[in-house]
C-alpha cells in the first residue's frame, strides 16, 4: 500500500487558494462578455427606440391623410345630395312638361 502524504492546514489552504486564484481570470473574462453583451443590448434598445419613433411618425402622418380623407367623403357627400336635389327638380319639370305635351295632343 502506498504511503499516504499527509496534508496540512496550511498546505490545503495554497491548494485552494491557487484553485480560486484561476477562477478570478475566468471570472474576468465572463465579466467583460456580460459588459460586451450589455453594450450590445443597448445598441438593440437605440435601435428600436429609433424605428418606434418612425412609426409613431407614420401614425401620425396616417391621421393626417386619414382626417383629409373623412374631410373629402362629407365634401363628396354634399355633392351627392345637391345633385340628388338636381335630379329631383329636374324630373319634375320633365313630368311637368310631359303632362302639358300629353294634354296638347289631346287637344289636336
């Protein structure tokens, strides 16, 4: 049987220490990903802050041509009933001289 090397406290804390020691420059190195991955997500945020601003932009732009749009249907709206209006006096004066013409050639 192999001789057993004995450990001491202050053998077993170098020991440690020197695990621990190599997991700072790892935790360095993650540390500066998470820093590159922050910037990154704040290049994402600038960019959606920018194309949020161009569609509030767009929706207003759509409420614009939308608002002249509804202002041109009650324009042509107008115009619809006055001819209506028109066409309504128009037929009477015809009716009207039909019936005159029907009565003079009764009259022949």
């Amino acid at each position: 049987m192999p001789k057993r090397k004995k450990v001491t406290i202050d053998g077993l804390a170098r020991i440690v220490q020197k695990g621990f020691s190599g997991m700072d420059k790892h935790f360095e190195a993650v540390g500066k990903q998470f820093g590159f991955i922050d910037k990154r997500f704040e290049a994402v945020d600038k960019q959606f802050e920018a194309i949020v601003e161009k569609f509030e932009s767009i929706d207003g732009r759509f409420d614009c041509v939308d608002g002249r749009f509804n202002a041109m249907d009650e324009r042509f709206d107008a115009v619809e009933e006055r001819l209506e209006h028109i066409e309504k006096i128009l037929i009477v004066d015809h009716n009207q001289r039909i019936e005159r013409l029907e009565m003079q050639i009764q009259e022949l």
